[in-house]
C-alpha cells in the first residue's frame, strides 16, 4: 500500500508474496513512476525484513540501487506501535470496502483493488489523523521515552 495522505491518494499493489525483490520494486516505481519529480519521498515503514535498503541493493546494480535510495527517505514504525502507520488505516478502509466478500484469485484481487483505488483516489479522501507527537509521547511512554 503507498499512501500520501494529504493529497488523498493511495496505490496497492498485489504481489504473490512480500519478497525482497518485490519491495525493491515498490520502491523504484514510488520513485520513477509515482513521484519522478519529488527530490525527496518519505516513505514510513513497518519493520518486516524486507523493507530495507539492502533490499535495493540485492535486487538492482548498485549505480541503480544508489540513485533510488538518494531519493528516499526511510523511517520505520516502532516495533510494537505500527498500528501508527497510516497505510494500517487505509487498509483498514480497503479490507472493509473492497475485499470484504470472497475474492477468489489473484487477479479478481488486483480489479477489485484497483477499482476501490480509482474511486477513492478520484474523492481524494485523506486520512484523519490526530495523533500528535505529543500524544504519542504520553501514551507510549515505553516505546518513546523523554
């Protein structure tokens, strides 16, 4: 799931597993075909394995792994709070209105999925989001101490 949730747009991508290579590739089209323009993208990341720079590296040359992640910017979710990242939220929001009935293959998954994303990319929903730093200071004292 990429997600900019200002601009109220949102793009999944199906794939057969979470593979390293997979996210490699998540990654060069965020940068080549998603934001070709932007000097820099953040990205917020849960901490699965494959969600490293290393991942760009074992799947791309070097001069091409180097090039992408010069333009990306990782921060990762704390181990036991990525409830915070915001794409949990959307998929949330897809898993309750696009696949909440049987979606019997991988492809009936991706036409579904891209239906759902042309619709709510066209309304532009944001996501709602109010959990300040601050807050997240008070109520997670053990992951973020002062």
């Amino acid at each position: 799931m990429f997600l900019e949730p200002l601009q109220g747009w949102r793009h999944v991508k199906v794939t057969d597993r979470r593979t390293t290579q997979d996210f490699a590739h998540c990654m060069r089209d965020l940068v080549d075909i998603h934001f070709p323009k932007a000097a820099v993208v953040s990205v917020v990341l849960d901490n699965l394995n494959t969600h490293t720079p290393a991942a760009l590296y074992a799947t791309f040359p070097p001069a091409a792994a180097c090039r992408l992640l010069r333009k990306l910017d990782f921060h990762y979710t704390p181990k036991h709070g990525s409830w915070l990242n915001m794409a949990e939220i959307e998929f949330a929001v897809v898993a309750t209105q696009c696949w909440d009935r049987r979606l019997g293959d991988q492809e009936t998954v991706r036409r579904a999925s891209a239906a759902w994303e042309r619709t709510r990319n066209a309304r532009k929903a944001t996501v709602d989001w109010r959990f300040t730093t601050a807050k997240a200071r008070r109520t997670l004292k053990h992951i973020y101490p002062l």
